[in-house]
C-alpha cells in the first residue's frame, strides 16, 4: 500500500508528463480554438502542478533545484534573445552540435 509521501511524489511526477504532452499536443494543434482550450488546460494543470509541489516540500518529501543566480540568467536571456537568425534550425543537425559545444564555455 502506498503512503502519503509516494502517492504525492507519483501525482507530481505525473503532472509534470501531462504537462508536457499538453505543451506538445498544443504546439500541434492548428484550429485555434482548440490550441486556446490546450493552452489554458496546461496552465491550469501547471498551477496545480506548483501547489502540490509547494505541499510536498514543506513536508520535506522533495527538494527543489537551488534558484540560478541573476548571472546565468543573464546568460542564458542573451543566448535565447539572439535573432532567429542565429538560432538553430532542425536542418542544422552536428553544425548546431559542434557551435553548441564552442558557445559552452561561455556558461561556464
């Protein structure tokens, strides 16, 4: 029989799935209205997504990644803010592989 702590990790486990089917399933979607109702569903099931994980850390059953620094988030907003231009396409395959090596070290 399972405990409070494995059936609380197991839903957030399994939001987090749904979540990310959502995301996809609303990337897909071509009839608008449909997209919005997907959109809104992954909201809603992120939001609770976020409470049941608040829950499960105050009990101590989960601990969450340490918070980035403002320095990798700068980082990682001027990598992502860069024109589309220089940003991959999937027709790019190991040329996109071998710059995203080079462009590491400046992460580090």
């Amino acid at each position: 029989m399972l405990n409070d702590k494995d059936m609380a990790l197991d839903a957030l486990d399994s939001q987090k799935a749904f979540i990310g089917e959502l995301t996809k399933a609303g990337l897909e979607c071509s009839n608008p209205s449909l997209k919005n109702t997907i959109t809104q569903m992954r909201n809603r099931c992120e939001q609770s997504q976020q409470e049941l994980a608040q829950i499960v850390q105050s009990k101590g059953w989960y601990m969450a990644s340490v918070p980035a620094d403002h320095s990798d988030i700068r980082k990682v907003h001027s990598f992502f803010s860069q024109p589309m231009q220089q940003m991959p396409s999937p027709h790019m395959g190991s040329q996109w592989q071998q710059q995203s090596y080079s462009n590491q070290s400046k992460f580090q």
